[in-house]
C-alpha cells in the first residue's frame, strides 16, 4: 500500500495528536510565515521528526545548511543534550537576526554557532581544520544548484552512521512536472537520481513536508 495522500483535514488531525511545538517554535512559525519567503519554512511535523532523529542518534555535533528564521535550528538545537553543538551555516544577517532572538528566548542560543558566510566556505574550512567523520547530523536545506557539493562535504564531515538529511527533495511537486525545468527543479531532480544510486549510504525519502531525504552514511 502507498502512503495516503494528506489533506487539509488529515494533516490538522496529525497535528492534533502529535505535536508537541512548543509556544516559542509557534511563535517564530507565525511570524515566519508572514514574511514574503515565509514558504521557505519547514512544517512543525517536520521539525519534530528531525529532533525525534537527533534524540534517537544522540547527537552531539551537527550541522545545518540553510537557516532562514531558524526554525529547523530551534528544533536541533532543542533535542541536543547540554553540551551539544550546532554549526549553522547561512548568508542573510536580516533573517537570522530573527532566529537569534528566538534562540535566546529559547535557551539554546549557546548550543548554536551562526556562521555568516558561503555554507561551503564554511564547510571547507571545518575540512581544513581536520573536522573529518566528527559530526553526527547534516540539515541541508538551501540553494539547490549547490545541493551535490553541500552533501559532498557533509559525507566527509559526518562519522559512520551519521546521518545527512536533505530538505525540498519533492519540490512541490514539480518533480515529477514535465512542464517544469527551471534551473531549481533540474537540480533537485538530478540530485535524487544522483542519490538514488549512491553506495556509500543507506537512503530513504519521507515525504514528508516537502520531502525529506535521509541518508545514512555507511
């Protein structure tokens, strides 16, 4: 059997009897979501199945890929144990200032390392600095042309067993849309077939939001 297509009415029933966001994570979705590239978010479904991962993977060392607001940072960063770190890679001082006040009022200001730069600055630099097979989790979730060379650098950085988990892998939809081949739709379709006969990793795509690939590294 398939998995059931969600409607409206289904997914408010699955957030009636899952969710757990608590009123600082509701907080920043709505004011997210009133921003103009508040679709950029992810689901609060989605962030809590991340921080069920983080939990069950006991994650110490993570690092994310595309911060936006910072709403998938918050739940990382909540699922951490005390002395856990998040390196948080992005570009856009304005939208991050959101997710540092957020953050703070959240407690985990001191778990997250924002850094504002090229996220594959970022990475390479981790490289250079010997960071190789030290972190549990990868979140990427930005530019979609980079896809490839952002889950590159996260297969070095991440230990055996480490998990990658990659963000927008369904696009709305658009991938399987013969009509669409802007540039973001080529890429994520590319990058899915690329993974899909990848042997260095266990792989599986959850549709959930919108979609979601794992990829355990082996």
């Amino acid at each position: 059997m398939k998995s059931l297509s969600i409607t409206e009415d289904l997914y408010d029933y699955i957030l009636s009897v899952s969710s757990r966001e608590t009123a600082i994570q509701r907080s920043l979705r709505e004011e997210t979501a009133r921003l103009p590239m508040g679709i950029m978010q992810i689901s609060p479904d989605q962030g809590q199945f991340m921080a069920l991962l983080v939990e069950l993977m006991g994650v110490t060392k993570a690092i994310e890929v595309g911060v936006f607001t910072g709403y998938s940072a918050l739940s990382i960063a909540q699922a951490l144990p005390p002395d856990g770190t998040l390196i948080a890679c992005d570009i856009n001082t304005e939208w991050t200032a959101i997710a540092k006040t957020y953050w703070q009022d959240a407690g985990v200001a001191d778990k997250i390392d924002l850094r504002i730069a090229p996220a594959l600055d970022t990475l390479d630099t981790l490289i250079s600095q010997g960071q190789h097979g030290r972190f549990d989790f990868v979140f990427i979730d930005a530019d979609k042309a980079n896809y490839p060379h952002y889950f590159e650098r996260a297969l070095v950085l991440c230990r055996p067993g480490g998990l990658i988990a990659v963000d927008n892998v369904l696009w709305f939809g658009s991938v399987i849309d013969r009509h669409k081949q802007d540039k973001d739709t080529l890429a994520i379709r590319a990058f899915n077939v690329k993974l899909h006969d990848d042997t260095r990793i266990h792989l599986s795509l959850v549709p959930i939001g919108d979609g979601l690939t794992l990829a355990r590294k082996l």
